[in-house]
C-alpha cells in the first residue's frame, strides 16, 4: 500500500488542521495548502503530537519561517517539542544545513576566501552528486541527475535568505558562520 493509498487519520486530520490555522493569516505561499491536509495527517498522528503542541509547532514556524512547511521539518520540529520541551527562538538546523556549517568552517581553515568559495563548493557538490549517479546507477540518463542538481541549487537558494538573515541577527544553529560570512577581512 503507498502513502496515498492509506486511511486518512482523523485525529491527524485535526493535528493538521490546527497547524494550518496558526498560517492561515500568513501570505498564500506560506500556508499548507488544504489538498496536504490528508497527506500529513497520518504521519502527525503517528508523531504523537497534541492539539496544543501542533499550535505551538504553527506559531513558531509561522514567526520563524518565511517559506511554506514541509511534512519532514515539521515532524523535525514535532520531535525537538517533545524531546526538550520547547522550540528554540530561530529555525531548527537540519543534518544538511548543519552539515553545510562544517564545510564553510572547513573552508574558512583552509584560507579560501568567502567570495571565492562559492563557485568551488558548487562545483564540488555537483562532482560528489553526479559521481554518486556513475558508481550506483551508470547507465541512468544524464537529464535526470541534472534536474536533481538544478533542483538542489532552487531549494537552497529558496532557504538561503532566512538562514542568513538568522545568521545576521545573531541567531540560530549557524551564527557562528557570521564572520567568515560577513565579517571584515573575508570579503572576497
């Protein structure tokens, strides 16, 4: 049976149904569009989230984020709740985004220069995802990894903003990242 073949869960259907309404004087594009409804309401009520941590869940993510929700990030935000007992004050750092902060640190200790670096780890991830296509499926057309690495570069540029808007604050898991991103002497 596929996700979509699954009965919708009614206690998730209210689980989503609360999130949503903590968006719903947020822009359109910020909002969970109703036809996810069914779709995030098995997994929500597999979480074990209340009513009330899903409110809390929709007001942080509605005064930290500037981008619609994703089912995988809220569930992310779902357990941080319930394992510490609150959200922080800025956006949760994923295992990518966190990764992404080692390998500027990693940069910045080899003296690359910040405005030189971008291109360099562009390419660089470019390589490891298209060198991961020719090891596990050489014979897969090049169209489809293409449009997977152009599809990264869209999503990432799609968080970029908030995520360095944190960093200039001050704020979040990547602050840390502010002098060799903005700081004086890295300019390149």
């Amino acid at each position: 049976m596929s996700l979509f073949d699954e009965p919708v869960s009614l206690e998730g259907i209210k689980l989503v149904k609360t999130f949503a309404a903590c968006l719903a004087s947020l822009s359109e594009d910020r909002q969970l569009p109703q036809k996810s409804f069914s779709i995030w309401a098995m997994p929500l009520a597999e979480s074990g989230a209340s009513e009330a941590e899903m409110q809390q869940v929709g007001v942080w993510f509605g005064k930290h984020h500037q981008t619609p929700p994703s089912l995988p990030y809220i569930l992310l935000a779902v357990r941080v709740l319930k394992d510490k007992g609150e959200l922080p004050p800025y956006r949760i750092a994923t295992r990518q985004v966190l990764e992404a902060m080692e390998i500027l640190n990693a940069v910045e200790k080899l003296g690359i220069v910040n405005g030189d670096s971008a291109q360099s780890l562009i390419l660089a991830g470019t390589l490891a995802h298209l060198a991961l296509y020719r090891k596990q499926l050489p014979n897969v057309d090049r169209a489809y990894p293409r449009t997977e690495v152009e599809g990264i570069a869209r999503m990432s540029d799609y968080f970029a903003d908030e995520i360095l808007d944190e960093i200039q604050r001050g704020e979040g898991d990547l602050k840390a990242l502010e002098p060799y991103l903005f700081g004086t002497g890295h300019e390149g």
